[in-house]
C-alpha cells in the first residue's frame, strides 16, 4: 500500500515477522476458542491465526468456524477473500 493510500484510509498493515511474534507469544489456550481480528486488512494476522489453529489440531473447517474478521474498507476485504 503506497503511503499517500495509508493517509487517508489510515490503513497500516502489520509485517509479517511481527505477526509471528504476535502468534508465538499468544497463549495456546486462546487459539481453542473463538477469535475475532477486527481490523482484518490483506488478511496476514487472519491467515497466520488459522496455520496456528490447524497445527495445534484443528481441521480446517473448524479453524475457519472459529475465527471472524472484520474489513470495513471493501477493496481490502476483496483482497482478502
């Protein structure tokens, strides 16, 4: 995303090697339940959340029925899907 788009949508995506700290430092036990990225973006936080679900166990389709994002920026949520 070029700076100028981030200005004004305010968007900042998070980098990839922050997203892997976040998972490795949040605590098994949060990834069994429900979880809701509310500022889903390009999607890497959501992503990296559904590896970590499938690889403690889960299936897809239960790492998918767990897990909820939120875009408000349609072009982003495109992306994403």
């Amino acid at each position: 995303m070029k700076e100028t788009e981030q200005k004004k949508e305010g968007a900042w995506m998070t980098p990839q090697d922050i997203v892997d700290k976040m998972i490795d430092f949040t605590p098994v036990e949060w990834f069994k339940g429900n979880i809701l990225e509310p500022t889903a973006g390009d999607g890497n936080i959501v992503m990296a959340i559904l590896n970590k679900k499938v690889e403690l166990g889960m299936t897809p389709f239960e790492a998918m029925d767990s897990t909820y994002a939120n875009e408000l920026n349609r072009e982003r949520y495109l992306i994403m899907l």
